[in-house]
C-alpha cells in the first residue's frame, strides 16, 4: 500500500476553501478526516477536548456543511487523510478504527454518533489495516492521541465504549431490540425485554451501545452527519426522535466494580452525561419512575436473602414495604424493577447463578419463557471472551 498523507486545515470557510482548489482530490476522492478543537485554548482544565471522525468522497463539500453545523462550531482543526488507494470500505474501516481509538483514549468527546460504527470484511483488508497503526502513530505525534494503542485497548474506556464495532448477531439484536422497544412505546405495552447470552458473547457492550443509539435517536437534529449506510439509518426520523425524547432512562449494575467503570464511560460520552449508572437500591429508593430501566446480569440481582451487611437488610426490608404496601418476603430485586419503570430490558444468562440470594432459576426461566412467547427475546452466541474452538468453549 503507498504512503498516506495528513493535511492540516484550518476548519474556517476561507481556508476551506483554499484546500479545495489545491488538488482535484481534495473535492473528489475518497478521505478520512478527524475534526478537533487542539488549536483552542479551554476555558478550564477538567474540560476535555471534543473532536469529530468523519468519511466523504467529496471533501470539500462536506467540510462546507460541518462549518454551518452549531454542533461543530467549537472546532478548529481538519487533519485529512489522504491514500492513492483509499476506497469507500477502507475508509468506513478507518473512520470505525479512529473512532473506537478515541473513544478508548480519554482525551476527548467524541461528538460522533455510534450508528455508523462498522466490522465488515472487503478485499484486501489486512494490508490495509497495516496502515492504520502508521495513521494512529502520526496522529500521535500530532497530539491526537495521548495513550498507546496497547493503553488504549486494555483500557475500560475502550473494552465499554459505546463506540464498539457489533458482531452480526449484536447487531442483529440491537436492530430488533430497537424494533420491538419502539413497537411497544407506541402501544405502551410492557413486556420485559430479554437478551440472553453465556459469558463473553457482549450482552454489557450491548446495552451500552444501545443507550447511546437511543440517545442519539431522540437527539438527532442534523440528519446530514448521518451514513445511510448504516443498518440503524432507518431509525432517524421524527416519530423515533419524538417516541424517545424525554425518556427517563437508566442502566441498572449490580456489580460495584462494573458501575465505577460505566460511569466513567458515560460521563466522557456526549449524551450519556445524564444517564444515572444506578444499584437496584437506588432504583427501589428512587422517587421517581423510569421509562426504561436497562439490567445488566440480571440474574444477579437479589430475592430475599441475607445481604452483605445489615444496613442493606433493612435497605431491603423497607424498599419492599414501600413498594407492595407490606414486607412480602416473596418480592424481588426484580419486581422492583418492573414496579418503577414502564420498560425493561434485562441482560440474562439464565445458567448464570453465582451465590444463594440471586433470582432463584424458576423466576429466571419463567421471564425467559415469557420473553420468547411475546417475541421480545434476542440471543446472543458469538463467543468474544475466548478465541478458541467450538469444543472447548463447549
């Protein structure tokens, strides 16, 4: 593959414009480009740098329509990146590729959507993807990037980021899960929904980049950034928008560990500031319902047993009484959940039973059960943990 260059502009219409005229493939070639606000000073320190990731056959026109969009006018800087043998899926690879690195830096906010993210294969790809390390190392120099790749790709900003490129069956659950959550807002139906899956096939990433798609949907105003080539183009339109701004939602962890790591995602993620990482406590003690509670492992929330620690029997005790109007020892996390909110989407692997207080398998089987019976149960099977064969991962 021949050398790559990485022209800097000034995100200005005069030097926009300037660009344009410089060579016949600044307005007509396949490009990548990172968008930044590098060259402004911020107004305070804990502030982070925002930056855009984008693709486009016609640059210059494309640079034209970001300068008149609010949404970009804190940034400075266009870094394009130009190949002799660029075409459309490399691009959409590369884009993907910068995005995720970003994503997974922690320097900045990245103010892209998550719908444009892609895993596809095309010819050649292997020799291609040698020179995105040579891009991401250029950039480094740059000071695009602060951290290592290595840094970067075993950080939790990376491994959760809403940012993830799906595998076909993620993306397939989240098209369908999509499908069956705006179906059931508009009838206000109230049917949990189920994606099921073993350990390591991505049920967290999952949920994650479905939040961000959400929010996205409901807060999309500017439709030119979109891809149409995206599986997920569909959902961006007014009724979407409408069903879901304003939805109270919530992501539901009981994990102490996990939640520490998925607030740090959110609050570097543009739309997901507001999006409360919550125990199943908070959500039995919460004042106010939720449109949308999302459960990661669900199955690991609590039937009534012995907490960790008094305070938290008590916590339990009058959650419960709060709720049902009396301490029915038969209640659940679970039930608590399904009280304060109008839907659900629950994270389950239903063989997945680590210590006596969580959901006893009957209830686990039976939300199962009813999932699939109102077609609203996504599996998930491609195992992501592990690289083996089928075998051992049997």
């Amino acid at each position: 593959m021949t050398n790559f260059d990485i022209a800097k502009v000034d995100f200005s219409s005069p030097e926009v414009a300037a660009w344009a005229t410089g060579a016949p493939r600044n307005v007509n070639w396949p490009v990548v480009y990172v968008l930044d606000d590098l060259a402004k000073v911020k107004p305070r320190p804990k502030d982070l740098h925002q930056v855009y990731v984008g693709e486009s056959l016609h640059a210059a026109a494309r640079f034209r329509q970001h300068l008149s969009s609010p949404d970009k006018e804190s940034l400075s800087t266009i870094r394009v990146i130009v190949n002799d043998t660029f075409n459309k899926s490399a691009c959409l690879d590369l884009e993907s590729y910068l995005i995720r690195m970003l994503a997974g830096d922690g320097a900045f906010r990245v103010l892209n959507r998550n719908d444009g993210v892609t895993e596809s294969d095309y010819y050649d790809r292997a020799r291609y993807r040698e020179t995105f390390r040579e891009v991401f190392d250029q950039l480094t120099q740059d000071g695009v990037f602060t951290r290592t790749i290595p840094e970067i790709e075993n950080s939790d900003l990376f491994k959760l980021s809403p940012f993830k490129a799906l595998t076909t069956d993620q993306a397939i659950a989240v098209e369908d899960i999509l499908e069956g959550l705006l179906a059931d807002l508009s009838k206000d139906a109230d049917t949990p929904i189920v994606i099921q899956g073993e350990p390591g096939t991505g049920k967290t990433v999952v949920a994650i980049y479905l939040i961000k798609l959400l929010a996205d949907i409901a807060t999309s105003r500017d439709l030119d950034d979109l891809d149409n080539d995206s599986m997920f183009s569909e959902f961006f339109i007014e009724d979407n928008r409408n069903a879901l701004s304003g939805l109270r939602v919530g992501m539901v962890i009981p994990q102490q560990s996990l939640r520490k790591s998925i607030e740090r995602v959110f609050a570097k993620t543009p739309g997901l500031e507001s999006v409360p990482v919550l125990t199943p406590f908070d959500v039995g003690e919460s004042e106010h319902p939720f449109d949308l509670l999302i459960v990661d492992e669900a199955h690991r929330l609590n039937q009534r047993a012995n907490q960790p620690s008094a305070s938290q029997n008590k916590r339990f005790k009058s959650i419960t009484t709060s709720l049902f109007e009396g301490d029915d020892f038969s209640k659940t996390q679970l039930d608590w959940i399904v009280r304060m909110s109008r839907h659900q989407i629950l994270l389950v692997d239903a063989a997945q039973r680590v210590r006596p207080a969580d959901l006893p398998s009957r209830t686990l089987h039976a939300l199962v059960a009813t999932a699939k019976n109102k077609h609203r149960h996504y599996p998930l099977v491609t195992q992501l943990r592990v690289e083996a064969g089928a075998d051992y991962i049997g």
